[in-house]
C-alpha cells in the first residue's frame, strides 16, 4: 500500500473535519445544538477475504439504510464510513514487539542457532 492509496481516506477525512468545524461554528453562533452521530469500534479479521467479505457486507446493509430512509425532500446528512488498520497504543506496541523477539529466539533455538540479546 502507498500513501497514493490512502488518498481517498484522507480526503474524506480532512472534508469531515472541516464540515463538522463549519457546522460547530455555526451552530454556535445561532446558540442551536447540533444533530450529529458517531460510532467507533475495532474489529479483528482472520484473514484478508474475511475483512473484503466484511466490507462489501457492510456496503450492502449501509446502501439498503440509505435507501429506506432517504427523502428527497428532507434535510441531507452526510453518512462517512471507513474502515482501515487499528493503530496499536504504545503497550500493544511494545507486547507486539516483545511477542516477536520471542518468536524469533523460539525459532533460532530450534534451529540450534544462537539468537542475538
């Protein structure tokens, strides 16, 4: 992956921070609350096919919402779904790490090859 391929996630990242600014400011400014959804979440896939079986599955269900409540006469709502790697917290990151020195001792060990401290 290039960052030429994460282009598309990050424009639809950046418009989502501006509009929401936008939006807070103005909201502010008319003294109004503003209606807005989140949701954030983690999800592990066993396997590449698993995560593509995933995302064209949640393509689908989004697609039939949009379809049953959309009103081409109400108020438009921007609806932004995105699903890319997790970044592990700097523990994860570490026991990652640590996970992978052990792995490789295990494997020089059996290889009868002294793994370097």
């Amino acid at each position: 992956m290039t960052a030429r391929d994460l282009e598309p996630l990050l424009a639809v990242a950046a418009k989502l921070v501006r509009d929401v600014g936008t939006l807070i400011t103005g909201a502010g400014r008319a003294g109004k609350p503003l209606a807005t959804f989140a949701m954030d979440g983690t999800v592990r896939f066993a396997s590449p096919a698993d995560r593509a079986a995933f995302a064209e599955e949640l393509a689908t269900v989004v697609t039939a919402l949009v379809g049953k409540y959309h009103d081409e006469g109400g108020r438009a709502h921007r609806l932004v779904v995105a699903v890319h790697p997790d970044v592990p917290t700097p523990e994860e990151f570490r026991a990652l790490i640590a996970n992978e020195i052990r792995d490789w001792k295990s494997i020089a060990q059996k290889a009868n090859v002294k793994a370097a401290e």
